[in-house]
C-alpha cells in the first residue's frame, strides 16, 4: 500500500472543507436569498463543486496516482464556482474554500506533469 503524502492529505481535506461550505451555502443562503443566489446555472454549480470536492477527497485518500485527473477537474469547477459566488456577493466563505481547494488541486494535478 502506498503511503499519502502530507500534500495528498492537506488537499484532501481542503476538498472535504470546500464540499460541505458549497453545499451549507447552497441549501442555507442561496435557497434563503432566493433570486440570482438560485439561478440554476449559478445553483448547479455549487451542487458540482460539491460532489467533485467529495469525489477528489476520496480518490486522493485511496492514494492513486489517477488522483491527479480528478483534482484538474475539480480545480477548474471550483474556479467557476468561485468567480459564480463572487459576482453574486456576500458568499465569501465560499469564494474562499474555493480557491484554497483549487489552487490545492491545482497543486496536485501537476504531479503528473512532473511524473512525465
């Protein structure tokens, strides 16, 4: 079994961090804001920064190295997500997990090309 690294550890965690404060401010703030907070574009987005947090969190704990195809993916939703939040205002804890988690993802999604 191969052991995880203390990066591979931190951005999991970022990840789980980044899905639950998504989806708190989907099901609390925007759906109590109402208006452009539940745009559906605007409303999915945040569902699927959520679930490709979690999904990265697991896959980075089995401790594969394809870990680093699922964190491209999930820092490029999470830079979505984040800008989305940031336009709309008053979501900066949001905006925040956001980019931690996809400058993280972005970190680890690199170790391929460095691998190469």
């Amino acid at each position: 079994m191969q052991e995880l690294s203390t990066e591979m550890r931190a951005c999991a965690d970022l990840c789980q961090t980044c899905a639950t404060t998504c989806f708190n401010e989907a099901m609390n703030h925007c759906l109590e804001s109402g208006g452009k907070h539940i745009e559906p574009d605007h409303f999915r987005l945040m569902i699927a920064c959520s679930e490709i947090c979690n999904a990265s969190a697991a896959i980075l704990l089995t401790g594969i190295p394809e870990h680093v195809f699922v964190c491209r993916a999930c820092a490029q939703i999470c830079r979505a997500c984040a800008e989305s939040c940031e336009k709309l205002g008053d979501m900066q804890d949001c905006v925040d997990a956001c980019q931690v988690c996809s400058e993280s993802c972005e970190a680890m999604s690199a170790t391929l090309q460095m691998a190469a």
